[in-house]
C-alpha cells in the first residue's frame, strides 16, 4: 500500500493563492491557503491540474508545489462554480527537468466499480496539511449529492480527516477513485475523509482541460421512479428547486414542472438528464419539454433554454 501511495503520489500537488500581503513561504503548514490538485495531462505546452477554486479568493497569485517540493507560478485555464473546480495550468518550459522526472499524470480509475470494504489510500491534504498520506476502506459507496443539473456518486470512507480537507482517494491499482472534498460532507460525516466519485467528473475534467465551459441550466431535480408515477406523476425529472438567476429560471421552469424531453432525448431518469446537459454547448439554445400540473391535471409545457455557464 505504500508503494501504491508513493507512486501515486507523484500527480498530487498543492496548489496556493497568494495574497499580496501575505509571504507563503512562511505560511505554517495549517494555516496556508491551500489545496490539493492532480496532474491531468501535459498538453505539450501547460501541465494541467485539476484542483478545487476556494483558494482563489483575494489571490493575487497561483503557485503549484510539485511531490519534490519544486514550486512555479500557474494560471486558471478554465473554472467551474458549479462544484467549485478549475484546471490550473503551468508553463512546460517553466519546470524544471528534474522535477520533470519526479511527477507524472494520474491514472484515473472508474469509482463505478468501488465497493464497501475496498482499501484505499488517501493522498493530498486530507488532513488539514500537504503531502500526508493515510490508509482506510471504503465506508460507503451508494450516497449521491444533489447538484446543478444532476447528482454525484459519493465516497465515503472510515478515514479520520480535517473539515477542510481536500486531496484523492487512490485503489490497490493506483489509480484515482475519488476527489476528496470535505466541503460536502454533512455535520455527521465531516470528520471522516468523503469525495465525488471519479466516474461522474471526468466529463466536467475534460471540458475544462480544452477551456470549454461547463454546461449549466440551474435546475435540481429527482428521478420520479415506478412508485412515484403510480401516484398520477409523469415520468421523466422532477423539478425540486430552480436556481436563481440560473437559464432555467430565465425560461420559466418552476419547481413542481416535470422533464420529459430535452433537446430532442427522452428524460427517463435525472442521470440520462444530466448525460444530455453535459453535450451542450454553453451559449447554445435547446428545446425542454415537460408537463406541469394544471387545475385539471398535468397539461404540456416546453421552453426554449439558452445553456449558460458558472464560471
């Protein structure tokens, strides 16, 4: 396990805000303004990671400390405030080779196949501090976390953490399942490492890594399963809440309406909703049809919806 752990390690990285008043390189190690990150790909020109944004508030400056300790200055290439991610990117001709020969692009693995009982290694700073390595089993891998457009598969594991804790979730294999984040995690949870599902970001990792937007419409919704549609309800996505100031609340959906259809797909389930939203383009327009419950029943309704983006 801790050799998985150390070669894993070499794609974990910090990554800093830097204020204009504030020398980071006296910063204790608890008290910095920081979070892990993960090498994505080397694009031939950037090194790109993909990190949590919480750090960007009243940063003037982003700097990446490499698994050798080596540390350069970064740019955001793209964000998402949706979940609170960016990937960060590094000049390639700005490291240097021996650092070069130390780091590598994590293995992404499927969180889809993670189990109750799988050993795992956290990495990152889960703890509250950089570099720190921990070991554990999953606790739990069927929580899911309601979000814009969609939800996400939770990790939970029986590791200790920090309430800000953030950093990966690595198999036997060495490769990535999850993307701690303890921002998410309920009162009851908060002391035990938890983070999204690899599986369900790797799309939002990949539209980021070509500095495309992700795609939003501001909607929250559940599935409306057999027992649900027994009770006169339509099949597809029920509305439950409307973000403010969000492209579906633009259009006119309200909490209560049910998806049925959106951009020409059967809305089945929340999942195929969320698959659908994720081959958008933000700017584009698309067709949302649904049915809302009228004085005499449910009665068809439809919206033209301009995809927007939370950056």
């Amino acid at each position: 396990m801790n050799d998985v752990a150390t070669e894993a390690g070499k794609s974990v990285v910090e990554i800093i805000g830097v204020s204009g008043e504030q020398d980071w390189t006296d910063e204790s190690y608890d008290n910095k303004n920081s979070v892990s990150g993960l090498i994505i790909a080397d694009n031939g020109q950037e090194l790109l990671v993909y990190g949590k944004t919480s750090i960007l508030k009243d940063a003037k400056e982003i700097h990446i400390r490499f698994s050798d300790g080596n540390t350069e200055q970064a740019s955001v290439k793209k964000k998402d405030e949706s979940l609170g991610f960016a990937i960060y990117a590094v000049s390639g001709s700005s490291i240097e080779q021996s650092t070069w020969t130390q780091i590598s692009n994590a293995k992404l693995g499927s969180s889809n196949s993670v189990q109750k009982g799988d050993a795992v290694a956290v990495l990152g700073k889960p703890f509250g501090y950089a570099g720190a390595v921990g070991f554990g089993t999953i606790a739990n891998s069927r929580n899911e976390l309601d979000a814009d457009d969609g939800s996400y598969q939770l990790l939970c594991t029986d590791i200790g953490a920090a309430e800000d804790g953030t950093g990966v979730i690595v198999n036997l294999s060495g490769e990535v399942v999850g993307i701690i984040d303890q921002s998410i995690s309920d009162n009851s949870s908060k002391r035990l490492v938890t983070g999204y599902g690899i599986s369900g970001l790797k799309s939002e990792i990949e539209l980021l890594s070509n500095g495309q937007a992700v795609p939003y419409v501001g909607i929250r919704g559940l599935d409306v399963t057999a027992e649900i549609e027994a009770q006169g309800i339509p099949n597809g996505v029920y509305v439950q809440t409307v973000e403010p100031d969000s492209p579906a609340m633009a259009a006119g959906i309200q909490s209560g309406d049910i998806i049925t259809e959106a951009a020409g797909k059967k809305i089945s389930s929340l999942a195929v909703y969320q698959s659908v939203m994720r081959d958008q383009k933000s700017g584009s327009k698309i067709r949302l049809k649904g049915q809302r419950q009228g004085s005499g029943g449910y009665v068809d309704i439809s919206f033209d919806v301009t995809v927007g983006s939370k950056e």
